[in-house]
C-alpha cells in the first residue's frame, strides 16, 4: 500500500491553490446549521462521505481546512492516488480493493492511525456513484473497523450538488449526528445500519435543496459571480447613476 506523508507546509500551499480552484468553480459551498460542530467530532474518529464526483476529495480538504480542522487522513483507492500522487502530502493512503492482502495492510494502517487519535475520512462507497442513485451501498471496510473499534465514533457527512440558479453550481453539506452501532455485531448488519443512515441523511439534505431552504444554510464559501450576477451587478450601478 501506499501510507500518507503529510506535509503541513505542502497542506498550506495547496489550501490557498485550493481556495482559488473553488471559487473559481463554484457559485457557493454551505453547510446546514444543523451540522454537528466539530468540537463534537473528537480525536481518532471516522468521518465516512458519500462519494459522487470528482470534487469530492477537494470538497472535503476544504471543509477540514476551514471548518473541521481536525488532524486526520483519508482512505484513497490506489488507482486515484497513483494518478495524483500529491494527495500523499495532503494526508492519503491507498486502498487496493482488488487484493485481499493489501485492504487488510489498509485497514491495519487505519486501525493504527486511529489509535494514535488520527482522524479518518472514508468514502465507503469505494468509487464514484451517480449522485441519484439509490439506496447508498457501501463495502465493508468501515463496518470491520468499527467491529475492531466499536468504542469510535463513525460520523456521516453527506454531499450533495446542483445547477439550479446560477452559472456556476452549489455545493451543500451536513454534519450529522454519529452512527449508533453499538447494538449491532455482525458487520453485514452494521453496513446495512450505516448504509440506511446515510442515504436517509443525503435524502434529508437533498430536501432542504430542492425545496430552497436557504435559512437552513450558512455560507462557508463564496465563489466568483457568474454572468447574470455580473449584469445584475451592472443594472444596479446604472439605476443608481441614472438617480
């Protein structure tokens, strides 16, 4: 496998990189009010994410950089980190799903950096899938690190991301609540729990979108205006030289 090697001055470049890719890309990234605090969030816990785009890992660097801020690293399939081995220096280590030896070195990895208070961030669906499928269906990595680790928290943070009213899209997020498994023992039973929450969760924050609860929402990034904004913007400075 290949083992993180975080690098905190190669982390800070790579916000500031990061930061301006974002707003570049995005109109807003936003977070419910609701979500958990990270204060809650406490050392050596699992932070498990739905996976549906490639943004998904420059999403997440973000939301720790800014919001969670929590000294951890991140399960990446061995094919992504080959082809972007600088995730490494950002706290990535690989997980080769088609060999059984290297996902128990892997999940080993995990266990040990969690017992060192190391946060880990898991996309337990282990690749890309469309952001409208359900129900969410996950490996069982993560059900086999808590059955070794029942005592740590499994926090669920759903993504979800639309085109809707500007040029450029929104990309929305929740903390929720950890994952009580503590009366589930089988690990079959524990994916199902996990699965169930998270896709209710992901279908919760899809709700508040699609119904444009934006009270329900705090900003945690403002991207760049997008071409109607922009003469939107030029209509009010008429409007006021015209008065």
């Amino acid at each position: 496998m290949i083992q993180a090697e975080r690098s905190p001055h190669f982390i800070k470049l790579f916000h500031l990189y990061n930061l301006r890719l974002l707003k570049k890309s995005f109109h807003s990234i936003q977070l419910t009010r609701s979500s958990l605090h990270p204060d809650d969030i406490p050392a050596g816990a699992m932070v498990i994410i739905n996976h549906s785009s490639w943004w998904d890992p420059l999403v997440l660097f973000y939301l720790n950089e800014v919001w969670l801020k929590k000294d951890g690293l991140a399960m990446m399939s061995i094919e992504g980190l080959e082809r972007f081995p600088f995730f490494r220096k950002l706290g990535a280590y690989s997980i080769n799903s088609t060999d059984r030896r290297e996902i128990i070195t892997s999940l080993q990895y995990t266990l040990n950096q969690m017992d060192q208070d190391c946060n880990i961030f898991i996309f337990p669906q282990g690749e890309e899938t469309h952001l409208e499928s359900r129900p969410l269906q996950f490996r069982s990595g993560t059900a086999f690190l808590n059955s070794k680790r029942p005592d740590i928290p499994v926090v669920p943070v759903s993504f979800y991301h639309q085109l809707l009213h500007y040029q450029l899209p929104e990309w929305f997020i929740h903390i929720g609540e950890p994952v009580d498994l503590s009366k589930v023992t089988d690990k079959q039973e524990k994916t199902a729990v996990l699965e169930n929450r998270m896709t209710e969760q992901l279908e919760c924050l899809k709700d508040l979108v699609i119904h444009d609860e934006q009270n329900q929402f705090v900003s945690l990034l403002k991207g760049r205006p997008g071409i109607g904004e922009s003469l939107e913007a030029v209509k009010r400075a008429l409007r006021r030289s015209i008065e």
